[in-house]
C-alpha cells in the first residue's frame, strides 16, 4: 500500500479556487503558467545545460524579440536527445518556457544538469523494465519531460520550484538524485 507521499497529486483549477490561489495569482492557471513571460512578449530567454551522460554543455537563448529561435532549439533539441541511441527529437517550447521559469525562481547561474531528456520508445522501455517509476508512456517520448537536478541547489529546491510553476507533472527522486518535470497535467508524486 502507498503512503501519501508516494501517491500523485492531481491539482484542479477548482481546487485551486477553493485554496484561493487562482484568485491572488491568475498566472497559476495552468495554461497561463508561463504568463510571466507573455507579459512582455519580447523578453528574452535563455538556458544552459550540462549533459552528465555525455559531458556536453551548451547556453543559449531559445527566444528573443517574441520568437523562438529555431537554430537555438536545434541545439537544445540535440543536447537532450536520447544520448543512448543518438536519437533527437524536438522539445516541447513549453518545456523550455518551464525550465526558464525554474531557473529564474531558483535565483541561480548554474546549468540545469540533465539526467534524462528525450527518450526513444526503445530505451524508454528498457528503463521501465529495469527501473521502478518509469511510464510506460512517458512524456520523454514526446520531448515533454526532462530529469533535472541543479549544481548549488537542493533537490527540494528545485522540486518546490517546479511545483510553483503550476506547469505540469513534478516528480521528486531524492533517492536517485532528480527532479522530473514534464508539461502534462498538474499532478506531483
């Protein structure tokens, strides 16, 4: 049986309602989650990662004057492709819209430091089959999840982070050192 720290939350708007957080944060909604960033279409963002499986880094800026940058998001879909297989797959832009708003919240300059990005069904379902807690229908197969930890900041850091962000799904693996983020429905396990 699972304790309650083990279960998925499932956050609903009206349950947000209730709490009386949609009220004084209207950019919680969850298809406004990145609203911050819409305010001001033109700003700019960017984000560096470090690859632990391959050694490969990169910083970059993925939109500026209110357009992603298609060059800037090959690299980004390239450095969290399935380091197993070779394998690149476009990453979702809300994703990095998502990591952008961590990043920020974590008030740090440190690269996010990728465990897993995109992952091929084939090596998505040889991790289900030797590790506890992966999907079979992971959103890494759709370039919608990433597992991340960040150099300087606790995984409870990070995790807190990610839930404020109401963008998706925020799995904690304290055991394992990651925090998974993905930009399906809001749910936390």
């Amino acid at each position: 049986m699972k304790n309650a720290d083990e279960t998925p939350a499932l956050i609903g708007r009206r349950k947000l309602l209730k709490m009386g957080i949609l009220a004084a944060a209207p950019a919680l909604i969850p298809t406004a989650a990145m609203a911050a960033f819409h305010i001001i279409p033109k700003r700019s963002r960017a984000l560096s990662f470090y690859n632990l499986h391959t050694g490969e880094s990169l910083k970059t800026t993925y939109f500026a004057k209110g357009e992603y940058i298609p060059g800037a998001l090959k690299e980004i879909n390239f450095i969290l492709r399935d380091w197993r297989e070779n394998a690149v797959k476009p990453i979702d832009p809300a994703l990095l819209d998502l990591l952008a708003g961590i990043h920020h919240r974590l008030e740090t300059s440190a690269p996010f430091q990728i465990i897993s990005g995109y992952r091929t069904p084939r090596t998505n379902a040889m991790l289900h089959f030797r590790t506890e807690g992966v999907a079979v229908h992971s959103l890494h197969l759709d370039g919608k999840a990433i597992d991340i930890c960040v150099e300087g900041r606790s995984l409870n850091n990070v995790r807190r982070a990610a839930i404020s962000m109401f963008g998706g799904g925020v799995g904690y693996y304290p055991r394992t050192g990651f925090v998974h983020v993905d930009t399906g429905r809001i749910r936390f396990w």
